[in-house]
C-alpha cells in the first residue's frame, strides 16, 4: 500500500512564548510524510523547492521509505519560506513572511511511480494545484482526502476549491473553515451541507479540543490530549492527516470504524508534534512511544456505562 | 441515599437568537434539583424565595422527590430576578438585570431531616453561604461538591472561596475560571494547582467542548454531543452538576470510575437543557429518554484499538 502527497516541503521561522527558531523545516508536505512513515509502506511526495533547501533532510525522509523522486529542485531559486508568531494563548498567530518563492511556478508533476498509489492526501495548497494532481492520476486512488484552510475559501480560489472537495472522499478543515464554507454556525448543520458539497466524510479539527468525524448521520468525537504545555503549534494538522492518512493505507481499511482508529492515531502524532518546534519530535518518536499515546487516548475517554431500560 | 444542594431558585428572563422569554423558572437550585431527581430518591434544596414565586413550581418538584421544606419564603418580598440576553454564537452573554431581592438577606438554614444527607452540592452562590452550609452539618457528608463561578474570584469573595474550596472533594469551574483561580494557560497544569489547593477532584467544564475529570494524575473526558442547535445553555452547568451527583447518589460509588459515567450521565441532562428555553425540557425526560441520550455520547466517543508492540 502507499500514499501520494501533494503540498508545501518549506523553511519556516516560529515565534512562540517558549522561544524562537531560525529557518527550520517546515511545508504541510514535510510534517505529512514525516508522520506517515511511521505507517505506510511508501508514502510519495510531490512538491517543489529552491536548490537552497537542505537535501539532507530530503535523505532522512527517504530512509523513513519516503519517495522524494517527486520533489523537482528548482536551480538558483529559493524555496517557500513562511516566518509566523504565535500569540499567548497558541490558538491565534500572526504570519510575519510569506516569501513564496518557487511555490509561483510550482506545476504538479506526478511521476510513473506514484501513479498506483492507493490513498491520495491533498495537503493544504492552491486548490488549482490540488485539481491538477486528481487529473493526473490514470485511476481514481482508494481514497482522496483533502485538507485546506480559509485563505483558499476567498474570492480567487472559492470556485476551484469547490469544484475539488466535489471529487474528494474526506475533506478535512477546522471549525472557523467549516462555518465559513457552509456559512452555517453549528458544526453539525455545517457538516451536513459541506456533506452535500462531495465529500461523504468530514473531520473538524477543533485543535485544543479535539476533532469530529462526521459521515452520513453518524458523528464520531476524538479528544485532544491535555498537554501541560504546547510549545509550537505549527504543523499539527498536517502531522494530523498524515497520520490519518498513514494509518488507513497501513490497515487497508477505509470504513468508518477503521477512520475512528485512524483519527485517534492521527490526533496521537498531532500531540508529539506540537511538544518540541517543527519537526523536531516527530522525527525522534518510535513506534512504542505513538502506541503509548494512543494508550493515553484510550484511558481518557474510556468508560464503562451498562445501559437498562429503567422504566 | 439523598443528595442535599443550596442555590438559589428564582426568574429568568432569558434571550437569545432563537426567542425570548417572559419571567419563567429558573436559579441553580432549580436545574440541580430536576436533574438530580431522575436519579436521587431524595433531593434537599435549601433556598430562599419571595411570596411573589409561583408555588406550583415546587408542587412540580415535590411530585418529583424534591423536599422544599428548606426553601423559605419571605412574606411580601420578590424573588431573585436575573435578565440575560445571549449573544449570536451563544458562548457569550449580557446580563441585562440582577435584582438580588430576597437573595440580599438569604440566611440559609439546614432543616433537621436534611442532615444525614449523603452528598452535599453548593451551587454556585456567595461562597460565604456556602461556607454556612457546611458548618450547619452535624457530620461530613461522604462527597461535597462545590460549582461557583469567576464573580466569586473577586477581591471581596475570594478569601471566602478558597477557605470553601479547601473543604470540598470536586470542584467544578469552566476553563476560563480554572485558568483565573490557578493563574496558569495550561488546563493540566491548572489543574494541578487547583487540586493543591484542596478538592481532590476537579471538573472543568468547556461548554459545547465538552468536560474534563482530573484526580491525582488522572484525567478523563467527556464530550458534549454535538447539537444542531443551542436554544438557551441557562442553567446547563448547574443540570450538569445536578446530573453528576445525582447519578453518584444513585449508584452509592463515589469512585473516579464511577464518577467518569457520573459526567457522562451530567452531560447527558445538560445536552437536553440547552435543547429549550429553561426547564422546559427536563420537566419532560423520560428515563428512557435519558439512556438514549447516554447511548449517543457512547457511540460519539466509541472506538476499538488493540495495541500492539510493534517494534
């Protein structure tokens, strides 16, 4: 089995109450397969940078059995930069630099070998891009899951986002994207039109508080992890999706209980990221610690209720 | 087994997007002791009133195994009127009107046949109240259970209120009033504070986010179903409270395991309050509709992972 990824592979600059960074590595793509790898077979990037970037980090992806066959280098250019600051309380940030570089002549090429992928993840970019991954796949993956954000839900994009969630299977937003994409405020009215929209499961990241999965008239609430501190929130919902995504390729399951499964051991690898900046911690987890949080979600929502009739 | 509970019982005149109200029903004492009476035998309110109260609210009551005997009503004096007006995303309100009346001059005085009660619940009141009520008691009840609120945490009550908190087992707050009381961002680590400072349990409430359960280096967490529409969350924190320790009361296990099904048994009771104005939809709940409500809150959180070592 093996998954195909599309999205930024970036340096980023983060400002946190705890500290900051110099250029790190960053980009949706990078945290994906980083998380993935602790699942899939093969996960396949398809992205782009300036021959600036830090190729060993493209070697330590692919010793974690990454494909970097599909990450064109571009000579003399710069690769996507993105610097931000988070506030006090982690659930708002402002964006300091957008440098975006070689993401303005990015064309997807998806190479032979990625063609047979199983499951697609479209990360968070132009959804005109994310478009032009899905036609060029010669057959539709297993599952395509998509995940965006509210700057794509503006005028110049709106259309074309909507016309990619219509060939998705998951599409995966936070709580303001949901309401703002159904221009409705509760969640599970919200969830059924972005429902009507294509895409027969939604997850609703609410961060801090957990996600939903909802599909047909089912809902399914995974927690998050009560962490003494978050020290950089940066790439979680992108460590989130590749994670998820991971685990279904890896159980070859795509029901709706596997996608519970698959959302707990997502929203486990969402709490080993935001513990150290960047990438720092997810490269340095083993397989015993992610089964040890998954045991911490297991003991925080588990409890033992005997239904009776008592009438 | 009986639970004993000091609050005030009062009028509501509520507003929110979804309507209005006339002066209907309401005060903390009121929701404890409709949602408790689904599960305790016997609920003791002490409480005060003026003559202006409608008296066959506590007729209802009484039906319900709710003593009112520790209710005083104060010849030609009115009632505790609060006027509120909820904002569109219904997490915020305005209070429009606080006439205190009769509440200015509540001495509350504990009736001889309420005290061999078992569990005692102080609804969010004047902690000095609270403080009376404890001191009434011949002997400690087996579990005392405090709900305040961040007007307690003022310079006037706070002394108060800590002397309170130091004699309780659980202590309820919402997220913002835990991180106020302890002066920490992190809900663990306010927690942690929270727990030096007396109650060996604490709940933080999160609202639509659900409910949090921490004792020792425990914790557990309970979801709020996820509801198409909130018609008016008055009174949902003291249903909560009321269910919780009405289920403890009950079930005669004052556990950290029991009380994980207590919350979710408190959730349940609050998913209905919010369903319409006041007391309206818990005076109608049937058992039946309650182990419905308990069957969802386990479906929204179910999940099957068997863990393996992997490595």
């Amino acid at each position: 089995m093996s998954l195909l990824t599309v999205g930024t592979v970036a340096f980023d600059a983060i400002e946190t109450p705890f500290g900051k960074t110099d250029k790190i590595v960053g980009g949706a793509a990078t945290y994906i397969a980083w998380s993935a790898s602790f699942f899939s077979k093969k996960v396949n990037i398809v992205s782009v940078i300036g021959d600036d970037f830090d190729m060993n980090e493209l070697a330590l992806l692919r010793e974690r059995g990454v494909d970097t066959e599909g990450i064109e280098i571009k000579a003399g250019k710069k690769s996507f930069f993105w610097s931000g600051k988070y506030h006090l309380d982690m659930n708002s940030r402002d964006t300091l630099i957008t440098d975006l570089n070689v993401l303005l002549e990015f064309n997807p090429v998806i190479p032979d070998s990625y063609k047979e992928s199983d499951i697609l993840l479209l990360g968070n970019i132009d959804p005109h891009l994310q478009m032009q991954v899905i036609e060029q796949l010669p057959k539709r993956p297993k599952l395509v899951v998509m995940d965006t954000m509210n700057f794509w839900m503006t005028d110049a994009f709106i259309g074309k986002l909507k016309e990619v969630i219509q060939k998705i299977d998951v599409l995966a937003v936070n709580d303001a994207e949901a309401r703002q994409l159904s221009g409705e405020y509760s969640l599970v009215k919200a969830a059924k039109k972005i429902m009507g929209m294509g895409p027969k499961y939604l997850i609703i990241k609410k961060g801090e508080h957990g996600a939903l999965l909802f599909h047909s008239n089912e809902v399914f609430f995974a927690p998050a992890l009560p962490l003494e501190e978050v020290f950089d929130p940066t790439g979680a919902g992108d460590t989130f999706a590749g994670g998820f995504c991971g685990y279904l390729d890896k159980s070859r399951d795509i029901s709706f209980d596997n996608m519970k499964r698959a959302i707990i051991y997502g929203s486990a690898m969402a709490s080993f990221c935001v513990e150290k900046f960047g990438t720092e911690r997810i490269k340095n987890l083993t397989h015993k610690d992610i089964e040890d949080r998954v045991k911490d979600f297991i003991d925080l929502v588990q409890f033992d209720i005997t239904l009776e009739d008592e009438e």
